[in-house]
C-alpha cells in the first residue's frame, strides 16, 4: 500500500476537539427539532454504496448535509445549494470546525443551479423543495443534473400539518365573515405544502420514476398556544406568514382570540399537540 494511502486512512487519528473552544461548541447544537424528523428518515433510507457526488437542495445550516457528508467520507464529493447567505456562512463555519473536506456550497436556487449536467448520483433535499418558487423548473433541473438511474431523496410535511391551529384559525375567521382572510389560509397552506397527488404528477412529468412515497408523522407539542406562538422557531419560520394572511389593522386582534382558544384547547386536552404527517419521496431519473 503507498505511503500516501496509508496517512489518509489514519488522518483521523490526530483529532483533538476542544470541548471548551466556544466555536466548537457552539457547533454541536446542530439542528432543530423540526428537520430532525425528516432527515432520519431521509438518513435511514438512502444507499451508501457506490455514491459519488451528491447534491443537497436546500441545505440551510447543514443538516443533513454535513452528517451525510462524513457517513460517505472524503471518496464521495457533497454540493449544497441555497440562497440563504447567513445560512451558508454558519454552514462553512461547521466545516471548519469538523474539518470536513468533501463539501462545496453554492448560494443560489434550484431552479437555475450553475452545476453540469449528468452529474450527481444522488439528489437529496430534506423540506426544502416545498419552498421553492417554481416546482416545475426545480424538478427539471434536478433531472439535467442527475445522471441515469439518479436516486432522487426528499422529504415534505403535507397539508394537514397543524392542522388544529389552521382549524381554529379558519373557524374564527369564517365567524368574523372574513371570507378572503378563509380564502387566503387556504391558498397559503396550497402553496406552501402541495398535494402529493399532485407532486407525484409533477415529478413523473420532468423525467422521474417514483420507486415509492412512505408516510410519516411526528407531533410538536406544546403546553398551550401561548408557549406554541412565543417558541423562537415558531417565531422565525411561520408567524409571520401566518400573521400576513389577515388585514394589519384586524391582526391583533385575531391573534389575541385565536391564542385563546388555543389555550382553551390546552386546557382541555392536557396539552397542545401539532401533528406534523410528511412525506418520503424516493425517485429515479429514467
């Protein structure tokens, strides 16, 4: 075996990761209760063997990507695509502090990826494609850079996803006749989260086979609506949307009431509980 070889295979053996180094730390608090579900999924599910380039569409802060990344090990090249600048910068920070070497990151959009094509062996995306602006051009392009036989991993909360706050929250409107603000609850959750039936569809359409669709359900609990609107992440990825769907000069006071009867809720159920059911897609460019 040449000297070379043999230094690779036991570069890892001089690690010394400092427990008390601030940067360091401040990695190990890797992902949110709202990925984690999703991405052990996408984890359990995909093939390790005979993998040499991957693309991860949507790949925020890291996860899954940067776990993926080290599972495969430096033979396996890893490119992660996002436009969140802030994101990405946090992102090469982990890398640096995992002395990761097989990654490349990309700001920009799936649906004009400056990647060539007939190049990945495998495409993942863990909720990420639901917030893309175009499905349609986004799968197209997944299909330009995916060689034949790609295997195409992603996973997507569906539309009943809280559905006991989106209940509510509609019952309450429909009682105020505010039929646009119905109307606008009813587009958003369209928009944000469509129906499989309907992705099904779209992915056939740009070229892919679906191998198969395996559902899934985790539940976010909280004490009361109170806990559920003031929990940060709550706060930073669907508050604002939610708060946009009603008229500014009738929001506070739709939320005050929409809060209580979330806690009303709570109070007779023990809890409040959010079902989060989502989705596995596994496909493969014919």
């Amino acid at each position: 075996m040449k000297a070379n070889n043999i230094e690779n295979m036991k570069d890892y053996l001089g690690d010394d990761f400092n427990l008390n180094d601030r940067n360091f730390v401040s990695c190990l608090d890797e992902l949110s209760f709202w990925s984690a579900p999703f991405g052990i999924k996408l984890l359990d599910s995909i093939s390790l063997k005979d993998v040499s380039n991957v693309l991860d569409i949507g790949c925020g802060t890291g996860f899954p990507l940067l776990e993926l990344a080290m599972r495969l090990g430096p033979t396996c090249h890893l490119t992660g695509i996002d436009p969140w600048k802030a994101g990405l910068a946090r992102m090469r920070e982990r890398i640096v502090q995992y002395a990761i070497t097989n990654v490349s990151l990309i700001e920009g959009v799936a649906e004009n990826m400056p990647l060539p094509d007939n190049h990945f062996d495998l495409i993942i995306s863990n909720n990420g494609i639901n917030n893309v602006q175009d499905l349609d051009q986004t799968f197209t392009e997944c299909n330009r850079v995916a060689r034949k036989g790609a295997e195409f991993f992603w996973t997507m909360n569906t539309d009943a996803s809280f559905k006991t706050f989106y209940e509510t929250y509609k019952a309450l409107v429909i009682e105020r006749n505010l039929k646009s603000v119905q109307e606008s609850i009813d587009q958003h959750i369209y928009l944000k989260r469509r129906p499989v039936a309907e992705m099904k569809t779209r992915l056939i359409a740009s070229g892919f086979d679906i191998r198969s669709v395996e559902e899934f359900s985790f539940s976010y609990r909280f004490a009361n609506g109170s806990a559920m609107f003031r929990h940060t992440f709550i706060r930073v990825a669907f508050l604002d949307s939610w708060k946009k769907l009603v008229p500014p000069h009738q929001m506070d006071e739709i939320f005050i009431e929409l809060e209580k009867r979330l806690n009303e809720i709570s109070e007779r159920n023990g809890e409040l509980q959010m079902e989060i059911p989502f989705v596995l897609f596994r496909c493969v460019k014919i």
